[in-house]
C-alpha cells in the first residue's frame, strides 16, 4: 500500500496499545470535555490521521446526527465517526505519532454540538407534528441533523399543501413553547420502550436495551443522538422547503436556533429592499405587486392596441396580387411582436373566403405565417404546402394544415425573395 508520512508504517496500517480497549466509552451525553489516552491511530495522509480514545465525549455521525467537531490536544477535530464500536477522531497536524498512550485533554466544539442537537429535537418534534395532522402513515425514511440545518425524509404520498406545511411548522413551534423537558431513559428494555409508545426506525436493529427520547406525551422514539434540556432550547422553528425525496417520500428541510433568526432576517431585508423598488413599504407589498402587475397587462394591451393599428395602417410592407383567381395577400411584419402579428393575420383573413393570407415575423427568430380561406381551399391552395416552400428560400423550413400553417426560417436576408416568390409558388397549387 501507499507509504504514510511516517518512515515505512503503511497507510492503512494501525499502532495502538497493548491494552487498546475493542470499544470506546461515550461521555458526550454528560459532558463534552475529558482527559482521555489515546490507544490507536491510523495514519491516513501527510498531516492527516484517524485517533481513537478510551473515552470520549465526541458523538460519533449516526443515525442522522453529523459527527462532533473540537480538539484533541492541539489538534484539530474535522468529524468523528463509529466502526465496529470505536470511535474514529479525524485530526489534522504535524508529528502526531507521540500521542499513542498518552492523555490528552479533548473538547468538543460546544457551540456546533448545541446547534446539532437544536436540530436533532427538532427533528423529533417535526416528525410527531406529520403523524399528527397528516395520519400514522408517516414514517422516517431518513434524516440529517446538523449546526446548519435539518432534513427529514417520510413516507407520504402526494405534496402538502402550503395550510399544512404551516399547520406542521405551528405544531412544532407550539411545542418548542411549552419549554417541555426532554427526559432520556438509558439502557431501557426494548419491550418496555415499545409499552411506553416509543416509535422505532423501521427496519432498524436493535438489542435487548434501547436509548428512548421522550418529549412529554408528545413524542417517543428510540434514538442515540444527543439532544437539548428542555424544548425552548431549540427556538423558532421554520420549515425551509418540501419536495420530493423519492417515490412515495417526501423531504422537508428546515432550521432553527440561530439559523432560523438568520433566515428571518434575511427574509425581513429582501422584503424591505422588494418594497423599497416598488415605493412602498412592506405592509402593503402584495398591494403593491398586484397593481404593479395589473399595470403591465394594461400597457401591454396599449402596445398591442397601437401595433395593430398602425399594421392595419399599412406601415408594414404589404402586397396584394390575384393569383389565377384566388387573391394573395403577403405581409413584412418586421419585428413586431408574433402575438400581435398572428392576430392581424386572422383579422385580415377574416371574411375572405377567396383569400390565401401570408405574413412573416423577423425578430429574434424568423416566423412565417398562413392562413387559406374556404372557397380557395377549394381551388388547391394548401398553406402548409406552400409555405414549406417558401421557408425554404429563407434557409427553414416547417408547414401544417390546408387552412393553416406555420414555419421557420434562418436567413433573415432572404426573406424578402421569399415572399416574392409566393406567388408563382401558389399558382403552381391551382390548375
């Protein structure tokens, strides 16, 4: 294998003591301070290593919960993780290899912990709030705690409505109010916890003792993850988003603590900036926005109002020719809006059976337009078939119905030999 920063010792290889325990004593529930020896360390990268302790106060990542952060002596703890009953420190440092046998002090990173298990209970009170209001049916199908935020994955068949999200989301605030206790019962047998009401992960294992987390009458899970005193701890909660985790799995992820009064504010400082644009103030936003809107639509109409009118006008290129009985009428709309100029086409066929309708669009992409009335569909004229022949003097193509079509072209400097040759094109559709 790979030589570690240490002289021939391989890179997966492991030193530990002669009385390295085969697991590792957790004292995080109690405490996130120790004096604990160090009894084994894999050597992983240059300046990087895995240490284990006898005892330690790092939550190792499991069931959700992201893994304790902290120090080691004067090394840095980037996670903590859990094999086969040890708990594996990553640090990161020089000359690491002294520590093997000694006792170091170790500290947790309380602030990042408190935040996590802000999340963690969170988490258990959300999941208490969804078999409330959306039924038994709702079951964990995984979950993320961290300092940030949390995620929660449940069984569940369709998307919630924004009234439940916000039915949910009071729940778990109105509990985080009663500034409930969160009682643990350690080393509880499995039989009793279940009498007790305790919701188990589907799936899961467990041994004859189990770990249950009790918020009043509220909610009982079996759980090893570290959570806060009381309910209040955890302060505002807001859910951040729901969507769709998998089939029949929904996902709602959301913050609290520090995190939700960060996401307030921001909130509060988009909406007074968002009113500010609209001189207004934030009360009265919404007010504000539906006027806004319904302004636009009323310009908008003006505009469509005054194009058709100066289209019907003739300031856009027209011609009118009689093509073996059957009259032409071919239109240069220019960059007009497409809406406006497929409307004063259907104006201009209106009422003219005899009539073949031509027109064309050049903006940001080249649109030809036809409409063929009743009595010179009569007579052979096919607006699909024409106008697939005109697009194709343009660099296009497309086509459609007798009665009507559409196509594409891709040089606007041949649309004018287009048009022209629409004509001829027609009157080789009619005998």
């Amino acid at each position: 294998g790979d030589k570690s920063a240490y002289g021939d010792l391989e890179a997966t290889e492991e030193l530990k003591t002669d009385d390295a325990p085969d697991t590792t004593e957790f004292l995080g529930y109690s405490s996130t301070e120790s004096v604990s020896r160090v009894t084994r360390i894999r050597h992983t990268a240059p300046g990087k290593a895995k240490v284990a302790l006898d005892r330690t106060p790092f939550y190792a990542e499991s069931g959700g919960q992201t893994g304790d952060t902290g120090v080691i002596g004067s090394y840095r703890v980037i996670n903590t993780t859990k094999s086969a009953g040890i708990f594996w420190h990553d640090i990161e440092g020089e000359d690491m290899e002294w520590l093997l046998g000694n006792e170091v002090e170790v500290r947790v990173e309380s602030p990042r912990r408190s935040k996590t298990q802000r999340h963690h209970t969170a988490t258990h009170l959300l999941q208490a709030s969804l078999r409330h209001h959306l039924g038994t049916s709702v079951n964990q199908a995984g979950s993320y705690n961290g300092p940030d935020n949390l995620r929660f994955d449940f069984t569940h068949g369709k998307a919630l409505s924004q009234e439940e999200i916000s039915k949910v989301e009071q729940t778990v605030n109105e509990e985080i109010l009663k500034n409930t206790t969160v009682v643990t019962y350690a080393d509880l047998p499995i039989a009793e916890a279940k009498a007790k009401g305790a919701m188990a992960l589907f799936g899961e294992k467990y041994g004859d003792k189990v770990r249950m987390v009790e918020i009043g009458e509220f909610s009982k899970e079996l759980c090893g993850g570290t959570h806060v005193r009381t309910t209040g701890e955890i302060g505002l909660f807001k859910i951040v988003s729901e969507s769709s985790a998998a089939s029949g799995v929904r996902r709602i992820e959301a913050v609290c603590g520090e995190a939700a009064y960060a996401l307030v504010n921001q909130q509060q400082s988009d909406l007074k900036e968002a009113a500010s644009l609209l001189k207004t103030n934030p009360k009265e936003i919404v007010q504000a926005v539906e006027k806004t809107l319904e302004q636009l639509k009323e310009e908008r109409k003006k505009r469509e109002k005054a194009e058709m009118a100066a289209m019907s006008g003739g300031s856009a290129q027209t011609e009118t020719q009689d093509v073996k009985g059957v009259t032409l009428w071919v239109k240069n709309f220019g960059d007009a809006d497409q809406k406006v100029a497929s409307q004063a086409i259907d104006n201009e066929a209106n009422g003219k059976p005899n009539q073949v309708t031509l027109g064309v669009v050049v903006g940001e992409k080249i649109t030809f337009m036809c409409k063929v009335g009743p009595d010179a569909l009569a007579k052979g004229a096919h607006a699909g078939n024409l106008l697939r022949e005109v697009a194709k003097i343009a660099g296009g193509g497309g086509g459609g119905q007798a009665a009507f079509a559409t196509a594409g072209g891709r040089d606007a400097t041949k649309v004018d030999d287009a048009l022209s040759a629409a004509g001829e094109l027609l009157g080789s559709q009619l005998p």
